[in-house]
C-alpha cells in the first residue's frame, strides 16, 4: 500500500519496538519478582536451614 513500507522507516520502527519490548519486559520481570517477593515471604525453600 504504502510506497516506502520497505525503506528505512520501517527498521526504524521494528528497531524501536524491539528496544521497547525488552525494555518492558525487563520491567515486568522485575516487578513479578517483586510481587512474589513479598507474597511469598515464608517459602519453604527459604525456610529451610
């Protein structure tokens, strides 16, 4: 449809989401890990000795 949808537009655009789904996910890792952090304070494979 569009004429340039093969040019440099479009690897920048797959280059920014690229760089933004990473970002995003490290972000959401770090959060899950932080929720089960704290909602799981007494885990058994802490607990133990």
């Amino acid at each position: 449809m569009i004429p340039g949808s093969t040019g440099p537009e479009t690897q920048r655009c797959s280059a920014f989401l690229h760089r933004s789904y990473s970002s995003l996910r490290l972000l959401f890792l770090r959060f899950l890990h932080r929720i089960l952090r704290i909602s799981l304070p007494m885990a058994p494979s802490h607990s133990t000795p």
